[in-house]
C-alpha cells in the first residue's frame, strides 16, 4: 500500500508541499486545519506612501512570506531562520540595530506576544496592525480530517504551526492524537508536544523544503 500523511496548512490541495509528495509517490490527505480571513483595516500613518524602496526594509516571517513578497517587487532583508518572536528579531537586528528603529508589524490578530515584546525590550518603537483573523479548526475540513485518519496507511500528520495542531484535535479529537506528527520548526513543536501529540521529526528550516526532508529523513528510519 503507498503511504499516506495529512497535510494541515491552509492552502490544501493549491500548497505546493503537497505537490511535492505526492511527486515522490506519497499519498497526500491536503485538509486545511487552521484558514486565516482579512481583516478590514485603517492603514496608520506609517503606511502612508511607503514604497518598496531605501527608505523602507522589510522582513518576512519565513521563505514563504518572503516570496509573496518578491512576487510584488519587494526584497525581505530580514528573514529568520525559525519563525520564532526572538529569531525574527534577532534577524531584523542583524539588518538595523533596533533601538529607536519604528517597526510595524502586520499580522494575525492573535498572535503571540512575543515579537513585539522582544523588539521592544531592545529599543524599538513597535505598531501593530491585525490584517487577519486565524480560524483553527474550520468546520468545511471536518469531514476530510475524518476521511484522513481513517485511513489505514496513514503515517503522519505535517504541522506549520501550533494552530494547525490545536485545528486537527478540535476537528479530530483523541483519535488524532494517535497520529506522529512532523512540525516546521520548535515552536510548533512546542504546541504539538504540549497537546500530547508524538513528534517524529522536525524540520531544520521552515518552508516545503525543510518539511520535506524532515518527512525523507524520518520515513526511512521506519
């Protein structure tokens, strides 16, 4: 039988992670478990006439933020290599020092705390701004998270963030947590831990590659 995974991030069948595996002859479950909806917002002074230029750096939450971004012409000068609060604002130290620097960031409602909270503590002056509102556990994925885990050949479930994780145990409850799990990164891991999920492996960088090859190199150790 050809072994299968579930694949939580919210493009489904459009990520490019699941054309990847399924190129390398997995079966691929792509079940969105965590979607994100805009936001209506009032850009703050800070916005107003920014253009992708000198005057203005950017910095991406990882390679895929980083790549929306080139798409539209913009260069990220600062992208972390684990999208974590402090990673992020170590690699925008590394572009300008951060006292007195004025950052906006855009981002989930509800996202943690410590971003900001790390840019402040060295100096910065920090906006933030909530362009979207993050849905974990969408009812529409209800029946393919059950179609996933009743699937006999089922090896793993791949996380690329903690509300991913929190979105599969609402939707799929205890028989959920009976899945390995694969996570982008530690902070994901964190939250899959946390939630009693195994974590079989971890990615060593964010993005479809890191995943990737975190799915390669666990798989043929089984």
């Amino acid at each position: 039988m050809t072994p299968a995974l579930l694949a939580t991030r919210p493009e489904g069948e459009r990520d490019a992670l699941v054309a990847r595996l399924r190129a390398l002859g997995y079966r691929v479950h792509a079940v969105p478990t965590v979607v994100t909806e805009a936001l209506p917002f009032a850009p703050p002074d800070l916005l107003d006439a920014v253009e992708p230029g000198p005057g203005v750096r950017w910095a991406a939450v990882g390679p895929r933020t980083a790549a929306e971004l080139a798409g539209r012409g913009v260069v990220a000068a600062a992208v972390p290599e684990q999208s974590r609060g402090v990673r992020i604002a170590e690699a925008i130290a590394g572009v300008e020092p951060l006292a007195g620097l004025r950052v906006l960031l855009a981002r989930a409602d509800a996202a943690a705390g410590d971003l900001p909270a790390a840019l402040r503590d060295a100096g910065a002056r920090v906006e933030e701004l909530a362009v979207y509102h993050t849905v974990v556990g969408p009812e529409a994925s209800r029946a393919g998270v059950a179609a996933a885990l009743a699937d006999p050949e089922l090896r793993a479930a791949l996380f690329a963030s903690g509300s991913a994780v929190r979105g599969l145990l609402r939707l799929g409850g205890a028989a959920a947590r009976q899945v390995p799990a694969v996570t982008i990164g530690p902070a994901t891991t964190e939250v899959a831990t946390a939630e009693g999920l195994r974590v079989v492996a971890e990615a060593a960088r964010p993005g479809v590659d890191g995943l990737v090859e975190a799915v390669r190199g666990w798989d043929r150790k089984i």
